[in-house]
C-alpha cells in the first residue's frame, strides 16, 4: 500500500488487509483511481474493482466489504464493488 494514501481509503485498505490475511491485488478504476493517481479533488464513496488477484479471493473480498458489511459500517458509505462488465471502452455524454 502506497505510504501516502489519503484518509478514509488509508484505514479502509489496512483494515481490508488484516481481515484477508495474505496478499491480494486489486485493480481499480474509478473515482478513487483519479483522486489517487492524479490528486485532482473528487468525492467518492466506493472502490471501483475491475479485477481481484488472485481471483478466487472475489467472493471473500466481496463479503467483508460489501455494502452492510462491518468494514462498510465502520468506514461509513465506503464499500467496493466489483466491475463484472470489464473496462469501459466508450461513454456517452449529455
């Protein structure tokens, strides 16, 4: 985990990481992928997952972090959720 990762996502993923137990990769994209890699200032409440390595750990991850969950409750409105569709290639605008 980068040693300069903001709060609540610092806590959220160091709580994640205790809970799992071994290492486990995750690929994200989203809101939190643009707050953290370009530091340009947006509210988001969840961590987009594209993919979960190693995969079979989706299912655990999916459990402990969920929305209701108890990292859910403790964190507030932050839960991941799982981008089953794969990475969007074309949007829309207005």
């Amino acid at each position: 985990m980068p040693r300069d990762l903001a709060e609540p996502w610092r806590s959220f993923l160091t709580d994640l990481d205790a809970l799992v137990g071994h290492d486990v990769r995750l690929h994200c994209c989203g809101g939190f992928v643009v707050t953290m890699r370009y530091g340009l200032m947006r509210t988001t409440a969840d961590l987009d997952v594209l993919a979960i390595v190693p995969s079979d750990d989706q299912r655990t991850l999916a459990s402990v972090t969920g929305q209701g969950s108890a990292l859910h409750r403790t964190h507030g409105s932050i839960w991941t959720s799982s981008r089953s569709r794969g990475i969007p290639t074309a949007m829309k605008t207005a």
